[in-house]
C-alpha cells in the first residue's frame, strides 16, 4: 500500500481512511485514532493529521491511548498552558 502512512506499520489503512477515521462522529472511537497518530507519529507530523483544537477537545478520550508517550504530550500542553499559549483546562 503507497499511500499508507508511514507510522502505521502494522495496519493496512491508506492515509484517506485515517482521515476518515479521524473525523469519526463517537469521540470514543476518534481517540484511538488520534492517540494512535500522537504515539506512533513523529510530533512535526502529528499536526498534518489533527489540529491542537481537536487533541484539547477530545484529551480525556486520547490520552489513555498514549501510552509511553503520555508523559511528553501532557509536559508539552502543559507547558503551553504554563507559557500562556493556552487557556487554562
């Protein structure tokens, strides 16, 4: 498969039908997307697949698909939040 991104190694799913299911309409379901694209993606790429709204409107859900990458984006928003670059949560 060409167009599978690269950060999906172990499942056949072109880039679209990431797309797809990251515009998914359960939140539930999105999140595992979303967290799969935050742990698995390299962090400059993440941003081409979800926007920093998306990941703050649905963090309760995503976060507990990060896996040993939690701790690095719960340190990056909360520096952004720290630094003011984000309202408070």
């Amino acid at each position: 498969m060409s167009d599978r991104p690269y950060f999906l190694w172990d499942v056949e799913l072109s880039d679209s039908e990431l797309r797809q299911r990251l515009q998914h309409p359960d939140p539930r379901i999105r999140a595992q997307w979303q967290g799969r694209v935050l742990r698995e993606a390299r962090p400059c790429d993440v941003w081409r697949y979800v926007s920093l709204d998306e990941v703050l409107r649905d963090w309760p859900h995503i976060e507990r698909h990060l896996g040993t990458r939690r701790a690095f984006w719960r340190w990056l928003i909360e520096g952004w939040r720290r630094d003011g670059l984000l309202p408070a949560a």
